[in-house]
C-alpha cells in the first residue's frame, strides 16, 4: 500500500512537470510481497487506469516466464521467478515500463 501512495505522488509530479497537456506517460512500480509474490502497480500520468494492460515477466534470455494482465485496481501479483527476471507493462509502443527483478525490493 505504502508503494502506491509512492506511485500517486510519482504521478502527481509528473503531471506537474509535464510541458505537453495531452502527456500520457506510463508509471508501474514493483515490489516483493516477501511471500514469494511480487506484486506491480500501474498507471498513466494523466490519470488513467492501466486495467488490462498486459504484463509480462521475462528471464535473462528473453524468455517469458509469465505473462497477464493488470486487474480492475491496476495491480498484477505473480509468483517470483527463481531466475534472473525483468517485468514489462507493455501499453503499447512507447508506451512501456520495464524493471529489472533485481531492483525490485520487499
């Protein structure tokens, strides 16, 4: 929860920073559940819901692991690979967020 309240201030600053009106730039944060989950939030910086946006989770080589969607709430839970992983939220072209599981922490 602490991580989408980190999420709305993250998307408050970039509207406020934003030269172009219409911007619709992608947010997603993740995070270790600690439970062997990670869950991931998304969104738009103009406010948009990222609901059904599609996520994809791939190792080292490119390979997808798993592969859904955010939920109604903009969230997505998957079991954590054991492997060297990245998370894509992939809107669309240049419209895509990717973090590395390494960065991502409980």
């Amino acid at each position: 929860m602490k991580k989408f309240f980190s999420l709305i201030a993250l998307t408050a600053l970039m509207v406020g920073f934003s030269t172009v009106a219409s911007a619709h730039t992608p947010l997603c944060d993740c995070f270790d559940n600690g439970d062997g989950t990670v869950t991931c939030e998304g969104g738009f910086s103009d406010g948009s819901s990222a609901f059904n946006v599609p996520m994809i989770v791939k190792n080292a080589d490119g390979k997808v692991l798993i592969e859904g969607k955010m939920s109604s709430v903009s969230d997505y839970t998957f079991d954590k690979p054991s492997e060297d992983y990245v998370v894509i939220f992939d809107a669309g072209e240049g419209h895509s967020v990717e973090i590395n599981g390494a960065d991502i922490i409980e």
